[in-house]
C-alpha cells in the first residue's frame, strides 16, 4: 500500500482551482497543500526570489514523504521547474502548462486571448509553447490587474470585481477572441464572472484538469498510485503567514464551501 502523500504548492489559495481537480481524479491520495501567503503574489517577484522559495517548500514536501509535487502556480513553473527538476532528479515535479495549444486548435474567429502574470507571460516556458503553436492565430495577452488580490481576499462576485474583470477582457472580446485561456491558477475562481461578462460563445480554457490527469498518469505509471478503496489519511494545509486568520474567512467561498484548517508554518526552518 502506498502513504505517501502528494504535495501541491501556490503563492497562495489559487492552487486550489488544481487540488480540487486531484482530489477529485484521485480520492485515494492523501494531499499536503502550502500557500506561500507571505510571498503572495509571485508575479511581480524577482525570478531568483521564486526559485528559492520553490526550493524551500520542495524541501518541506519531501521531508513530509511526497512522491509527487505539483508547482499549481504558473509563474512558479515559469521560474523554477527546470532548476528543481535539475536539483531534484529522482522527483516527480508537474508544472502548471500554459494551454495555449487546445485553445490555437479549437478558434473559429483565428483570435484567442492568454490571461496571465507579468512571469508567466515572460517567461520562456510560455514563450516556447507559443512558438511551436501559434501559427497564424493571432494571441492577445493581458495581465489580470488586482485578480489575484481579489481571489485571496474571497472577494469573487461583488461589482467592483466584476468592473475589474471587464476592464481586463473586454479589449479581448472587442477584438473577436473566441477562447480565452487562464495562464494563472487564481483565475478559475473568477470563471463565473467572466462568463457573465464574455458570454456562452467564447470558452475559457483552464489547464487544471489536465494538470490533475498527468499527475494520475504519473504516478501509476510508476507504481505510486495509492490502491483503491483506501481510506485517505488527513488532508493538511499549510501556509508561510503567521497570521492565518484572514484565510479562513477568504477560502470557503474559493474552495467551494470548504472549511480549511490552515497551519502556519516558516519555511526558512528548510534552510
């Protein structure tokens, strides 16, 4: 029988839009989840500053026996996958990938839209992806101002975030983008608005469930599926702020009416 856990990381709550699809594809596994609240969000962070926190949560999850980690932050993936992979080689690291081919190969009007942090939209992960699919269809980016802020504060559908969202993607709409795609875990959280906004012609492409189907595929591919019908062990979360008390308040309704008892914990203990 496999214990071991899988560990899922983010800037801060918006790695949940990924936990709730592992979850969901995989009830037997015992999941360990860390918001690097104190550092949230990665975005506008220093490429070197991400690594090194990527490095220290690694740490902690390995520790805490993970036999997979999953960085459920784009930005985080932009920055510090391949020096973990290096630094890490026996293991399993899942990255956030940005969906930008399912969306290339499904526009009908040739436009699609990338919602995304200023690190992910620099970042060569990114960059790489477009090149090889892009083509001809023409890729509008925008970096979702303040939605994050908003998804950590459980602030998901009050008018001012409405405003917020609108401002970001009508320029997108207006242009004739048919798909947009979330280049950020935070963003799944706003899909409600943003549909009311975008309406049922345009799809919103979010990579999570294809995230959640390699870390299955993973993992039985190399013999660390826990068995089914296995009672799973607690699920824990953890995050770098020493005060946790905001979270609670911020998280049911991001997780979906979710109650979630948040450990604080300092992560430079790793060092």
């Amino acid at each position: 029988m496999n214990r071991l856990s899988i560990g899922i990381m983010d800037s801060g709550i918006g790695g949940l839009s990924v936990h709730s699809h592992i979850k969901a594809l995989l009830p037997e596994e015992r999941l360990i989840y860390v918001a690097d609240t104190a550092y949230c969000p990665y975005g506008t962070r220093p490429v070197e500053e991400i690594i090194r926190r990527c490095d220290l949560i690694t740490r902690f999850f390995l520790k805490s026996g993970c036999k997979i980690i999953v960085l459920a932050c784009n930005t985080a993936t932009a920055a510090a996958i391949d020096t973990l992979r290096h630094s890490y080689p026996q293991t399993l690291i899942v990255g956030m990938e940005p969906a930008v081919k399912p969306a290339v190969l499904h526009t009908k009007s040739g436009i699609v839209g990338v919602l995304a942090t200023r690190g992910t939209l620099m970042g060569s992960l990114y960059n790489r992806t477009l090149a090889t699919f892009a083509g001809e269809v023409k890729v509008l980016e925008k970096m979702g101002e303040g939605w994050v802020d908003a998804v950590e504060r459980g602030d998901l559908n009050s008018t001012k975030t409405e405003e917020m969202v609108r401002r970001t993607i009508l320029p997108m709409l207006e242009a004739g983008a048919d798909h947009l795609v979330l280049g950020c875990t935070h963003y799944p959280f706003l899909i409600p608005v943003i549909q009311k906004i975008a309406g049922p012609g345009v799809t919103i492409v979010d990579p999570a469930p294809a995230v959640a189907r390699r870390v299955k595929q993973l993992l039985h591919e190399n013999g660390l599926a826990a068995e089914k019908g296995m009672i799973r062990l607690e699920e824990l979360y953890y995050s770098s702020c020493e005060d946790t008390s905001v979270l609670p308040k911020a998280v049911p309704n991001a997780a979906k009416g979710g109650t979630i008892n948040w450990r604080p914990y300092t992560f430079e203990n790793m060092e």
